[in-house]
C-alpha cells in the first residue's frame, strides 16, 4: 500500500494514472457515441435502447456508471495536480519558446481539458439531471430519449456549441491517445506513424460521429 501511495505521488504514477482512467472514458466515449447514432434509426429504436439501458439489473447499471465517474474525476484530478506541479517547477515562463515539432492538439491539451469539463457539466444538465429547460424545449424522461434529443438539439446555439465541444474532444482524443501509449512505455520509433494515424482515425471518426448528431436535427435528418 505504501509503495502504491509513493507510486501515485510521482509526477510518472499520476501519468499512469491520468492514462488509464483516460482509456475507460476513451471507450465510454466511443460507446455512447455508437449508442446514440441508433436516433437515426428512428423513435421505436432510439427509445428501446434508452430503455434496455435503464432496465439493465441495478449492479450492471449502476456499477457502469461508477466506474465512468471515478474514472472521469481521477483523469481531472491526475491533470490538474501534473499542470499544477509543472507550473510550480518553473514559476516564471519562458521569454521565448519555440514549438517546432508540437502538434496543434498537444498545445491546446489543457484548453481542450478545460473546455470539456465544463461541457460535461452542461451536457449532464442539459439531458441528466433532469434537463436544463431552453425556449420550448421540456425534458420528458429516459422513455422518451428521441423527443428530448429533437427538442434540445432545435435551438440553434445548443447545436453550435456541442459542435464546438465534440471538435475540442477530437484534438484532446487524438493527442490523449497517442499519450497513452507514450506513458505506457509502447511507443517506438518504428511503429509510432501507425500509432499517430491510428489515433487520428479514432479522434476523427468520433468526432464526426457526434457532431452528426446534433446535426442531424439541423438538416432534418431526425425530427
């Protein structure tokens, strides 16, 4: 236990850490979004699968939903005590400093962090607990997933701002990712292009995928 504890306070357990819970969201992330791509098959579906969702035995559901939350508060914890102690390290910034070889995404990763933390409070609101009430827009319960998904994706700025959010999640993706294997000691310099491209299609196909979603009201695909 003792060792376990003198692991977490080291700049490299909190990595280790910060990459594991980050791949349980990661797989959360992929899974909610092929759940709720079933809108496009229509009312009787969407609802069914809400439904199955909540009928699962009380131990499955519930136990999912405590894993993804202790999952998603160690992976905030983990980055906001690396960033805290990075800026400790060196209190005053550089007068200059270059990013030759850093990626767009790598640069914004705490921005990005930033930004869906504050997205996951509101999107919890929005469509959780119980729903955030916007112009017409009136939360009917989980039996009735594919109204509330119309009603609260027919108010323009909503839909602007998950587009916004599900970009963000895609730069934080793709540089998560490759992180990962990075913290877990898999990278080389031999595979590393196939691990890059491979994020970059993941982050990109879930990107894609979610902002479909909300789009997909805007162009009258579901209503």
């Amino acid at each position: 236990m003792k060792k376990a504890l003198s692991f977490l306070e080291t700049t490299i357990g909190k990595k280790v850490v910060m990459a594991l819970s980050g791949l349980v969201l990661f797989g959360f992330v992929i899974a909610h979004m092929l759940g709720n791509l079933q809108v496009l098959m229509g009312p009787e579906v969407f609802n069914a699968y809400a439904i199955g969702m909540h009928s699962l035995p009380a131990p499955i559901f519930w136990g999912g939903r405590a894993v993804i939350l202790i999952a998603f508060v160690l992976h905030v914890t983990m980055a906001l005590q690396l960033v805290t102690r990075t800026a400790a390290a060196r209190p005053v910034p550089y007068t200059k400093k270059k990013n030759e070889r850093t990626t767009y995404a790598a640069l914004t990763m705490k921005m990005s962090g930033l930004t869906l933390l504050f997205f996951v409070l509101y999107h919890l609101a929005h469509f959780t607990f119980p729903g955030v009430a916007m112009g017409a827009y009136e939360h009917l319960g989980y039996t009735q997933v594919y109204s509330n998904f119309v009603n609260g994706f027919s108010i323009p700025w909503v839909t602007a701002l998950y587009v916004a959010a599900m970009i963000s999640l895609g730069f934080h993706l793709y540089h998560g990712s490759f992180s990962l294997f990075q913290t877990l000691g898999l990278v080389h310099p031999k595979r590393n292009h196939i691990i890059k491209g491979a994020a970059q299609i993941v982050a990109l196909t879930v990107t894609t995928g979610n902002i479909i979603l909300p789009l997909s009201v805007t162009f009258g695909l579901v209503s």
